[in-house]
C-alpha cells in the first residue's frame, strides 16, 4: 500500500486518476480483467510499453492493491500478474470508457463521412 508520505488526494477523482490515470497503467488493467497475464505477454500486447515502463506500473499497482504478482516456483521461472478484488471493482469503470470510446470513434466516423 502507499506510504504516510504518499498521500492520496482529497478529491475522489483525482485519487482514482493518481491511481490508475496513466495511460499504461489502463491498458495493463484492460488485458488483466480478460485473464492474468506473464510479464513477456503484457509487453508484447501493448504496443510500446518499454520494460522499465511495464516493471514500474506493475510494482505501483502491486503497492497500491491492485494487482498480484505471483510466482510459481517452477523451472523456468513463471510469474503471472492479476488483479485483486479491488482491481476488479474497476471492471465498470473500464467498461465504461470502453463504450465511451467506441461512441466517441462512431461519431467521428460519422461526422467525416457528410
């Protein structure tokens, strides 16, 4: 979870922006409400994450309880990420934007075809 010194915001909204606002952080969880997923499928996925990029939003979401690394201890390594029960109360959330997004792609579409 986050430190004394990382306080969250007052606003709600912003709390849920400094949470999962950024643009990797949403399009990780998209694929993690589909399934869990290994380390090298994310990356591969999402056109243009970097490593460090990918490493750095999934230990945030780690601390902050929205995902769960797991490690299996097998030979090779696997590890999975997935998200938590929290994580998962994004689902409408997600869902929301999605339908916003396709709306949004529709109109445009429409507008440029007069």
């Amino acid at each position: 979870m986050r430190s004394k010194e990382d306080i969250l915001p007052e606003c709600p909204v912003a709390t849920t922006v400094s949470l999962i606002g950024s643009k990797w952080k949403l399009l990780i969880m998209r694929n993690l409400l589909v399934r869990p997923w290994r380390f090298n499928e994310l990356q591969k996925s999402i056109e243009g994450i970097s490593q460090k990029a990918l490493t750095d939003a999934l230990r945030s979401m780690e601390a902050d309880g929205i995902v769960i690394r797991t490690a299996y201890p097998e030979v090779p390594p696997r590890v999975e990420y997935s998200l938590t029960e929290q994580g998962e109360s994004m689902r409408p959330i997600i869902k929301s934007m999605e339908s916003w997004g396709t709306a949004y792609k529709e109109r445009m579409q429409e507008q440029r075809r007069r």
